[in-house]
C-alpha cells in the first residue's frame, strides 16, 4: 500500500478504513448482483430465446451452478482472505506458472468489474427513458440521450465512493432494505391489481418462444444468458473483505447467501411478472421495455407503473455505486501487485478521505468509455453483457480447476471448508458449467447473423486479452506479484504494505 502525506504534513501509511460489518458488506454484494433487478431488466434476453420456460428453469439452473460457484469461491475466500481476489487464489498453481497465470486471472476481472459497472449503468439508463416513453410514445429518443444518463449514473457513483465513503456502510444497509422492501412492494402490487385475470401455470412454467432462427434447443440454451447475468459479481465479498473485522468467518457466509438470496427473490419476481403479463408479442416489442409493459398491463395505470420502476431504478444506482465500490478495490490491488500501468499512481490511498481516489477515477473513466461504444453501435455495447459473463467465469473457473487438479489438498486449515466428496460435486459442477457457458454466450443471439445480430463478445473478450498479454510481456513478467516468487501467500493483514515498485509504468 502506498504512503501519503498526512494533513499535518508527515508521511503516514494511508489505510483503508474498515467500515463494513456483516450486514452492511451484505447489503454491498446483495445490491451488486442486484439478481432481481437485473434479471427483470434483462427480459428481452430472454423472451425471445426460449420465452418462460427458458426464464424460469434457465434462472433456476444458472442459479443452482452460481451456488455451487460461491461455496468453491468462498473455501478460498476463507483461507486467503484477500481484497486481490481470484489472482491471489491461482496463486495455489505450479511455481512456473502462478505469475502468469494470476496476471490472465487478475485483467480478467478487472475487465469483468467494469463491463459490469457499465452493462448496470446501461440498464438504468434504459428504464430511465423508459417512463418518458411510456407517457410520451411519440418521443424519440436518441443514442446520445441515453449516454449522458449513463454518465450521470457513473459520476454520481464516483462522487459518493470518492467524498462520502464513511457513509458507504450504512448506504449498502440502506440499499439492501430499499432492494427488499421494492421487491416486496412491486410483488403484492402487481399481483393485487391484476386479480383474478392471472396466466395458467402451464403458460407460466412450459410455454416456449422462439425467434431467434436457432434450433428450440439452443435458443433455450441462449437464454441461460439471463440467469447468467444476474448473478455475476459473487467475488464483490472478496474484493471488500479488507475492510471487515472477521473476514475469514463472515466472508464465506456472505458471499453464499447473497446469491441465496438473489437466487430467491429473483425466482419468485419473475414467476409472479409471468402470472399478470398479458400479450406476449406486445411485451416484446414495447417501445417502454417489457418489464415497464408487463408492470402496465397489471395496474392499467401510467403513473402506478412508473412509480413501481422507480424501485428497480434506485436498486440499479445503488448498485452502480457498490459496483464502483468493488471494481475500484479490485484496481488498488491489482496495482498494489504492479499489475497496472503506472501501479504507484492508482495505489493512492487519500489520506483524509481513506479511499482509492485515483483508483476511482480510473474506473470511471474506463465505464464511460464502454459507453462510448454505445454511441457508434448498440450491438457493440451489448457486447459487454456477454464479456461481463465470460470474463467473470474465466477468473472463477482458473483457482477451481487448478485446485481440482493438484487435488483439493493445497488450502490450508480454515473455517469454511467443504466435505471432501461435496467439495468434489462442488467444484466439478462449477467448472463443467462456466466451460459451457463461456462457449455459449459467444454465439449470436439470432439468425441470420448481420453486423448488427452479430455477438461481438468474442471480440470484446479478445481485446481485453490482447491488451493483457501485450503488457505482460512488456512490463508484467518483470514486476508483478514480485512476493510470490520468494514466499508462500499471505493474510493480506500480516502482508508488509510495500506497494508497487517505483519505476513501474
């Protein structure tokens, strides 16, 4: 960790403040998946690759697969309880090959962190001009409208994390509360106002669309995207758990109940939306979203519908803030570890403020240029969605499989630990699910395939790597992770704080 002169003038190590306790660091990694929100605003993904039957069984499926990904992470998480993560973890590998290995894990969830940032930002941009569409149908809005609203989420995001961030404890309680109690709300709502007109359970559970142009059998696998989506961010607990009193026992606990939860709320959200949707060509073709469509078609009402997305609205600001949270945590210590072009400027820690300020900066400025790519090409932007899901899964998939590989014997004693034969399921289950998924979400979601039905994840996920291997072999090889190559790894707690070399650029 860096050195920064205090207020008084002397040189004092600027540290991290320890704000979070166990509800409030469950608040931050319940609202970073934000699963219902997210799985809600992600609809079109999938109603028209499998319809309801792909939502509910796709979620459940990716939901079960996510827990198992969770208990795997959490074993590492309990015995290595490190902000760096998953890059840390590879570190169980073979002395020749741990550096490199944790350089490829590390800028892939770097990559990950802010493809998410700026897919959740997109998301509340789009339900914000939703509710002017729905009052004014007529309106047309235009790329550059929907940018500058995805800015404001990212700035907003930015000011809170930079001056505000002794309060980011009780927010992240305050998001968990606003989460559940819009859940809640919206459920009952809809359901109370759609009475008696409900949908069979037949429509609800086996109806099948497709207008992809795909075989019935993959587009309903397409639509496992959804489910995907919703509950990434699982190493959000990992990221933050610096910043917690007992993160060995704590940490594990959180990072599976945040997707318990996600995985639960999200479940009984949908199947209620199914229950009072009506048309379902109207739903997906609504120039307001489906989600707005569906919450329209239940209460008749323009004003009550929109005052029901104000809910999801908030979880996804809220969420905007915890992602720039995580993200700018996962960039300090990548940096820490000389991981990054000029690693000693994003190491900063503010010595009043007790945050990453620049760490900050950088990953606001890396959204906004995501969102930049919004504005040449919407296709290109979607993109990200699917490089969210890849560059997560392949920054989980590394520590597992190398820990099955060298057979589940490296970890030392720890609180949370999986029974043998569980921990084989566990592990196996999780690596056969991120190897298929991460195939998958690289096609194209619909025939025939033109530039602008195009999956350009693939691409994305390429230019992430490229960029990753051309520095590794310019600086990384050289600096990163310099203390694994003479010790074993540490509690980043009993850990010098060193900070990155000097001359590292």
């Amino acid at each position: 960790m860096s050195f920064t002169p205090s207020e008084s003038g002397s040189s004092s190590p600027a540290q991290l403040a320890k704000n979070f306790s166990r509800i409030s660091l469950l608040g931050l990694a319940f609202i970073t998946l934000n699963s219902w929100t997210a799985f809600a605003s992600a609809l079109p993904l999938s109603l028209t690759s499998g319809g309801p039957t792909s939502i509910i069984w796709g979620l459940l499926t990716a939901g079960v697969c996510t827990l198992c990904i969770a208990a795997s992470l959490a074993e590492f998480l309990s015995a290595y309880p490190t902000a760096a993560g998953q890059y840390r973890w590879v570190a169980v590998s073979w002395d020749d090959y741990k550096r490199v290995l944790s350089w490829f894990t590390a800028w892939a969830n770097v990559a990950a962190w802010i493809c998410l940032c700026a897919t959740a930002s997109l998301f509340g941009s789009q339900l914000v001009t939703d509710t002017v569409i729905l009052v004014h149908p007529d309106f047309n809005f235009l790329r550059w409208h929907v940018f500058l609203i995805y800015v404001g989420f990212n700035v907003i995001a930015l000011l809170v994390n930079a001056f505000w961030n002794s309060i980011l404890s009780a927010l992240n309680k305050a998001a968990l509360i606003w989460s559940l109690c819009g859940f809640f709300i919206i459920f009952v709502t809809v359901l109370a106002c759609a009475s008696p007109n409900y949908n069979s359970a037949s429509f609800v559970f086996t109806s099948f669309i497709n207008e992809t142009g795909w075989p019935d059998g993959l587009a309903w696998l397409l639509g496992l995207l959804q489910g995907g989506l919703c509950l990434v961010g699982v190493d959000a607990v990992a990221h933050m758990i610096e910043e917690i009193p007992k993160p060995t026992v704590d940490g594990p606990l959180i990072m599976v109940a945040c997707v318990a939860i996600g995985l639960a709320t999200s479940l009984i959200f949908i199947v209620a939306l199914l229950f009072v949707s009506r048309d379902m060509d109207t739903i997906i073709t609504a120039g307001a979203g489906p989600l707005l469509q569906i919450f329209f078609d239940a209460t008749n009402s323009k004003v009550g519908s929109i005052c029901l997305l104000l809910f999801p609205i908030g979880c996804l600001l809220l969420g905007v803030v915890a992602i720039t949270t995580t993200s700018s945590r996962m960039i300090y210590a990548l940096a820490r570890d000389s991981g990054l072009p000029f690693s000693s400027i994003w190491t900063t820690v503010h010595a009043r403020l007790k945050t990453p300020v620049n760490a900050l900066a950088l990953n606001t400025a890396a959204v906004i240029c995501c969102g930049c790519v919004f504005l040449g090409s919407s296709s290109a932007f979607n993109a990200l969605s699917a490089a969210t899901v890849i560059c997560f899964d392949i920054s989980y998939c590394l520590p597992i499989l190398i820990h099955c590989i060298r057979g589940r014997k490296l970890l030392p004693a720890r609180p949370w630990s999986l029974y043998p034969v569980i921990g084989w399921i566990v592990n196996l289950v999780s690596i056969a699910y991120i190897s298929f998924t991460t195939v998958l979400f690289m096609f194209p979601p619909a025939r025939p395939v033109t530039g602008s039905t195009m999956n350009y994840a693939i691409a994305a996920t390429g230019v992430f790597a490229l960029l990753s291997a051309i520095y590794w072999f310019v600086r990384g090889r050289k600096r990163f992770m310099q203390v694994l190559l003479n010790a074993e790894m540490e509690f980043p707690e009993a850990r010098p704080s060193t900070g990155p070399i000097k001359s590292d650029v």
